[in-house]
C-alpha cells in the first residue's frame, strides 16, 4: 500500500531551500498540510527572510498541496513555540517533525573559535530540541507522532574540519536513543537520517560528476518512509544517490579483566578479543553494558 499523510500535519526546517525543501514538497505530495520553515539566512547561519519558505509554500500549493510558511529561528525556543501554536491554530494537530535546519562554520579544531563551534551545536542539537520539546506534549495527547533527526556521516564517523558539525550531529543520535524509549508508549516513533546530497552546504566539497547524482529529491523518500505510519523507531537510516543503507552502535561482547594492578596492562593485550565483533549487539537501552559486565564479572568469578 502507497505511503500517503491525508490528514496529517507536518513541521519541516530548514525547508526553504535543499533537502528540506524536497522532504517539505515529498510529504505534501502524498496529502500532508506542512508547514515549511526556514530562517532564509547563509550557510553559516546569518542573515534571514521568509521569502525562501514562502516559495517553497507557493510551489507546494501550485502542485495542489496546503502549506504554510514560518520564519523562526530554531535556536528561539519562543519563535518555535509560536509556529507550533500557528500550526495548531490553523490545522488542529500536529504528526511530523521533520528537524533539518543546520548551517556549517568549517574550520580545523585549531583554529576554530569556540563561537563557531556554539553556534553549530545550538542549530543543529539545540534547535532540534527546541522543536521537539515543542511538539512533544502534542504528540503524546494525541498518541501519535513521527520525529525525524538529522544527523550525518560526519557525526557517525568524523570528517577533517567539522569537530563543531559532527559533534552536534552524533548528539542527535544520543537524543534519539532516548525519545525513542520515552515515546514508545505513545507511539511517538523517533529517528535519525543521515544524508548526503548536493546542497548549499555541500557546495565545493564533491565533484561536479557526483553532485549531479545526489539530487536532495533522492534522499527524501527516506523522510517519508521515516514520517509513516509503519515507520520503524531508533533507526539510523543514510540516504544518498538514490541509494538506502542503515547504520547501527554496537557492543562486543567483551572480556573480564578485573581491578588488579595489571589491569590496564591486560586491557592492552586483550584490546584485539574485545574489539571482536563476530558476536556484537545492538543494545535496546543503556542497561545492556551493564548486563554485559555483570555477566561477564560472574562467568570469572565461576
């Protein structure tokens, strides 16, 4: 059965340009009231005008779809809380957020100003909490809701000059492990995309042959996969190209040392047994290392 949102309303940022603009015109396509936000400002976060969400709103609407466009900033916990209340006033409820706003200040570590490296995380981490924490009470009265983070490969596995970026975007999947457990119960579904895909924000970094592959219109499925009645919860699903993969943490099974004065002396010789990962879980909850140690602590001890 065709995925589709008739009756249902959904949040994007950063939607006035980019992925979410494509995520924004992929869910109105298939029935969902949006509204689209975006502070209009640079790559690095300054400046600002609603002329870019009010495009996208037009072309939504010329297609056939119902949009609304919203100028807040993220980093605004009362401007966020507004557009939630403009939303509700309007349509009644809202079932999707879709949290993609973000703006890059690359540098190497050196020589990156600590203002840079705050002025990520408050878009990306921040402004994903302030959205969510807006919707979040919402969603659980209604029981139902759909949250989608957006995270990055450079948070999952580095890349050379955004400590800042990839930091903030690990955290959202922190953030995620999280609401995804306190959601469940009210079927409040949680998250994270991690994309790639030839933007604004990416310009400069890939060449031309590869950019014209990864059209932001080819990560978007994702999102409406992810903002779906069957969408799974705790996933880290990447997108690109056109191209699907699924990304996980794990945890080896690991080996009991103990606390003797040789400790960390036979960490370091066994460090290739525990890094093993032949038997390697994704753990449902924090508590999972600890049932690990505890396990491994009374196999030693006989």
């Amino acid at each position: 059965m065709a995925i589709e949102f008739k009756g249902k309303v959904a949040i994007v940022t950063g939607a006035g340009g980019g992925l979410g603009r494509a995520h924004a015109r992929a869910l109105a396509a298939r029935g969902a009231k949006v509204v689209v936000n975006d502070l209009g400002g640079g790559r690095d976060g300054s400046g600002g005008s609603a002329s870019a969400a009010e495009k996208v709103v037009e072309e939504i609407v010329a297609a056939g779809g119902e949009g609304i466009a919203n100028g807040a900033s993220v980093t605004d916990h009362a401007a966020v809380e507004a557009m939630v209340a403009a939303a509700m006033q309007k349509w009644g409820r809202v079932d999707i957020l879709v949290n993609n706003a973000g703006i890059l200040r690359d540098k190497t570590f050196a020589k990156m100003e600590i203002a840079d490296f705050r002025a990520v995380l408050d878009v990306h981490l921040m402004g994903a909490v302030h959205c969510t924490k807006a919707v979040w009470e919402i969603m659980r009265a209604q029981n139902y809701g759909r949250v989608v983070l957006t995270t990055s490969s450079s948070g999952l596995y580095g890349n050379f000059g955004q400590s800042n970026y990839g930091a903030a975007k690990m955290a959202l999947v922190g953030l995620m492990q999280t609401l995804s457990l306190e959601g469940a119960k009210h079927n409040i579904r949680v998250n994270c995309l991690a994309p790639t895909a030839a933007t604004r924000m990416t310009e400069g970094l890939l060449p031309a042959e590869l950019l014209a592959r990864m059209k932001p219109e080819a990560v978007s499925p994702a999102v409406v996969y992810l903002a779906s009645e069957a969408a799974p919860t705790r996933a880290i699903l990447c997108a690109g190209a056109g191209s699907f993969e699924r990304a996980y943490v794990t945890l080896t099974p690991g080996a009991f040392i103990g606390i003797g004065q040789d400790a960390a002396d036979q960490l370091a010789a066994k460090i290739e047994t525990i890094s093993d990962r032949d038997s390697d879980i994704v753990p449902e909850s924090a508590l999972d290392q600890g049932r690990i140690e505890i396990t491994n602590a009374q196999a030693a001890a006989g």
